[in-house]
C-alpha cells in the first residue's frame, strides 16, 4: 500500500511526516533537519533551489530569494499588508493583471502559489528519498 505523507507549508518552515505504525515520523531533509525553510531562490544562471541551499545565499543574492510567500496568497497587490510588506522585503512583489500580488524574480514573473508548490515539490523529494517509493497523496496543511 503506498504511503500518504503528511506536509506542514509553513510561512518561514515547513515539515513532512508519514505514518509508521500508529506513530507519526517527522523526516528529516538532506540536512538531517526536521524542518525546511520556506524560502525559494533563482541564481543568476537561473538555477532554483529551495530550503537551506536558498536560505544559504540569500545575504549574496537578496532580491531573488523569496521568503514569507504565504503571506501573498489570495491578497490583492493593493492589500495594506502587501503594500506594507512591499518595504520591507528585499525581493519585488509585483501586480498582476488580476490584481493579484505575485512577485518577480530575474525577469519573470511568479504567483505566490507557484512558488508554495516549488517548496511542496521539495518537501515531497524527500519524502520519497527517505521511503525509498514514489508518493503519489499527500495531506498539505
């Protein structure tokens, strides 16, 4: 029976679990940390990386490393708080045709739920390199 694996997408860390008996186990990244940052970041070469390698170069590479995305989910780009956030965050967060708040990051630009899904895709990487199988269902929080 495949595995269904549990995701915690938090605003600054986010976590993985699945089922081993009764008990549920966090899994530990590639870093043997439990958590992982929330944090997604495009290099020059156009590179993405997401978690701790992202959080690692965000002092060198400040603009195109992107963090607090949850906060822009379903906001409007005229939202106060986006429009707060706008001074304090060093990455550019951009209106979209919608009215929605998206950011922008070397030249492209990303909705705030792409950018929740690149994380997703790394919490399930490592879901999958720790169960040895591919998952298929997840529960996301």
């Amino acid at each position: 029976m495949a595995k269904v694996i549990g995701i915690d997408l938090g605003t600054t860390n986010s976590c993985v679990a699945v089922m081993e008996g009764s008990t549920a186990k966090v899994i530990p990244n590639a870093e043997g940390a439990n958590t992982t940052p929330s944090i997604v970041a495009f290099s020059a070469s156009g590179e993405r990386l997401v978690g701790q390698s992202a959080k690692r170069q965000a002092v060198t590479n400040p603009e195109n490393t992107l963090f607090a995305i949850k906060r822009l989910i379903g906001r409007s780009f005229n939202d106060p708080m986006v429009q707060k956030d706008i001074n304090l965050v060093p990455y550019k967060i951009v209106k979209n045709s919608n009215g929605d708040a998206w950011v922008e990051s070397g030249g492209k630009n990303y909705s705030p739920s792409e950018i929740s899904a690149f994380i997703l895709i790394k919490m399930k990487e490592t879901a999958e390199a720790y169960l040895g199988e591919k998952v298929t269902q997840a529960v996301i929080t």
